[in-house]
C-alpha cells in the first residue's frame, strides 16, 4: 500500500485526467440506462437522485480504497448490463421488493469472491480468448468514433486531428487535449444544454427491502448472473491482458460488500468496471505501468464528489453531445483495442478460438437475456476445447503383479 508522499511523487496530469475520463465516460453512458430505468419504473426525482448517489458513492470507495491498497488501477462502477436489465424489470415490480432481489444478488457475488471460485475461473482462461474478450467488447467505441462523423463531421474530424497531432508531439497529453478541444467547441457552437444544472446535496433516501421469491428469481439471480459474467469476467480481463497480476477474490467481495449496504438506497450494484478501466490500465493514464494506480485513486474521488451532489453533476455530463462522448471514448480506447488484437496475434497455440471469441464478442448479441461478453466466452471456450484440447483419453496403466 503506498504512502500519501508516494501517491504525490507518483501523481500526473495523464493519470488525472483519465480518471476524469472514466467517470465522463460513464456519467455521459451508462447512467443513461440508469435514467431510462427510473423513469419507466415512474421512481421519484429523491429516490432517482438516492439511487445515483449510491452507485457513485460505492464506486468512488470500492475504486478509492482497492487502487490505493492493491497499487493498481482498479475502477469500479455500477452494472451496466444490471441497469439494462432493471429497463424491463423494474416498472413491473414494487421497490422494495427489487431492494430485496439487489441484496440476494449482492449476497452472492460477496460468497463467490470470499470463496475464491472466481480467481480459480479466471486463471483457467486462456490469455488470448481473455486478450480477445476485451477487444470484442472494446471494438465498437473504436468504430464509433468514425460512425459520428456523419452525424458532427466539424466536431468529430477536430477531435480525431487533435489526436493524430498531439500522438505524434505530446502523446501522453494526446486524450487530455482531445477533451479540452472537444468540450471547448461544443460550447462555442452552442451544442451543450446547462440550463437544467443544478448543484444540490443529495439525501440519500433508505427503502426498506421486502422479500418476494418472485423478485429474487425474476431479478435477484439474473442479475446476480449478468454482473459477474458481463462486469467482472471483462473487468479482470482488463486487468490481466494489462500486466496486472491481482487476485479477483478482494475485489469481488469488497464491491459486493459494498453493494450490500447500499442496496437499500437504491443502489443495484457496484462492480469491476471493464470499458472505462481500460482507459486507466493503458499507457495514457501513465508510461510507468506502476504509477497507474494514481487514476483509479482519481476516478474515485471524482465519483465521491459527484456522487455528494447526486444528479446535477450527472446532468451536466450527459449535457455533453453524444458524439463527443463517443469519439472521447473511442479515442481515448485505441490503446486497450490495440493490446487486445495484439494479445489475440501474440497467442498463436490458441489464435482461431481466439478469433471466435473476438467475433462473437464484438457482434454485440444478446441470447437467453445474457451479453455478448458471456456467449464470446462461452462460444470461445468450446471453440478452445474442439480445437485445442486433446480428445484422446490418458492411457490406463495397469499395476504390475508380482508373480509368485
């Protein structure tokens, strides 16, 4: 655990800044699906604002305390694929009941990361379905950026310049001067909408959980389920293919944890990050692989400060037009991208399920109610074992009896 004089000799503005750009990133996202959930589920501006203010306090802490205890930059957020899921389930259900389901999901994925289970899955993928997994998941940011044009040709082609000048001059700042320009001509253009921002602390709202079966098997397990195969698996995924050896027991069960008490306000689950920490793992958060850990300390005192003033911060990133967000992103993932392809390359025993796994990640489906990221690897890993793993069975040796 490093030392409050080693977080500053080892701070950088690069670090800063792409802890700044996993919360934007994720503000100006995911917390769309967040939104759209609670508006459907008719929740009121108090309990939507309580529900913002757990996810971003639980991500702030989990992301605060795991960087700075594990040295390493570990970023956690709520679940994307989680939120999706609250989309169809939670206008039909009463809160407290989905209360109860979050806490029975929390209560699991605690017991698989204190059980180490989840460590003994992750050691047994191969690294180039891993490396492919989070290129798959990756790949559409990177083409998002070039299907924007379309819409902003003037901002998105500034950005993509801005880039390509800055790689080539001053690669380290390259993202942190692609946001500036970028923020700074949506503004002149009049492209932002601020007028709805309003700065106010938030007090959180408690909701008694209830229990209803119903509830635990309908939205409890599922999202149980889609959190550790669409958040977790990735995330570490993330982590390894960027040259962090760290165990993924400590960080399951402290965001589960996590998760556990703050359910009650609202919040449905706090997790490993996968696409915003892939912003923080690579050489533009730092040069130095060892001074990255700065960024995940930033990116959680960022959500602790946003999440004390509940939606308006929140209001003012989703503000931000959604080409910036998309060309922001995808620029600032190129490197992860290119790690991922090179992982997939460098892995030659395995490269064709590697491939598969790749494909069918990046197709972006959807079956059974579970994401691509857990049919790339569930799709993968057979590929791996048809054409990988050996089909004739060991021989059987017989003792040798003495003869009498």
């Amino acid at each position: 655990m490093p030392t409050f004089r080693q977080v500053r000799d080892d701070f950088s503005l690069s670090a800063l800044v792409a802890g700044f750009l996993a919360v934007l990133i994720s503000y100006a996202g995911p917390l769309v699906i967040v939104f759209q959930a609670a508006k459907l589920a008719n929740l009121s501006t108090e309990l939507t604002s309580s529900w913002i203010w757990a996810v971003s306090i639980g991500s702030g802490l989990t992301g605060l305390i795991l960087s700075w205890r594990l040295k390493t930059p570990i970023i956690t957020a709520w679940s994307t694929p989680g939120a999706a899921l609250l989309v169809v389930m939670l206008p039909g259900m009463p809160l407290p009941q989905a209360i109860g389901a979050y806490i029975v999901a929390s209560l699991a994925i605690t017991a698989i990361g204190l059980s180490g289970a989840f460590d003994k899955l992750i050691e047994r993928i191969p690294k180039g379905i891993a490396a492919a997994m989070l290129a798959g998941i990756l790949f559409h940011f990177g083409t998002n950026v070039f299907s924007s044009i379309n819409a902003s040709p003037a901002l998105v082609l500034l950005m993509v310049a801005t880039f390509l000048v800055f790689k080539r001059l001053q690669p380290r700042y390259a993202i942190a001067s692609v946001m500036l320009v970028g923020i700074a001509f949506a503004i002149a253009t009049g492209h932002t909408n601020l007028s709805q921002v309003q700065l106010a602390i938030v007090r959180p709202v408690f909701v008694t959980p209830e229990w209803s079966w119903h509830a635990v098997l309908s939205l409890g397990l599922p999202l149980a389920l889609v959190t550790l195969t669409g958040q977790y698996v990735p995330g570490m995924a993330v982590l390894r293919t960027s040259g962090y050896k760290v165990g993924a027991g400590s960080i399951v069960s402290t965001t589960g944890i996590a998760s556990l008490l703050l359910a009650p306000f609202g919040s449905h689950g706090v997790n490993l990050a996968a696409i915003t920490a892939a912003i923080c793992t690579g050489k533009e958060a730092h040069e130095d692989a060892d001074k990255r850990y700065v960024a995940g300390i930033a990116c959680g005192l960022i959500y602790i400060v946003i999440g004390t003033f509940g939606g308006a911060l929140a209001l003012l990133f989703s503000s931000l037009p959604k080409e910036l967000i998309a060309a922001l992103a995808g620029l600032a993932l190129i490197g992860a991208i290119t790690t991922g392809m090179v992982g997939v390359v460098n892995d030659e025993k395995n490269r064709d399920a590697s491939v598969v796994t790749f494909l069918v990640t990046a197709s972006g489906m959807s079956f059974l109610g579970l994401g691509a990221a857990f049919w790339g690897l569930v799709i993968g890993g057979l590929a791996y074992l048809v054409l990988h793993k050996s089909w004739q069975r060991p021989a059987l040796v017989m003792p040798k009896l003495d003869k009498a």
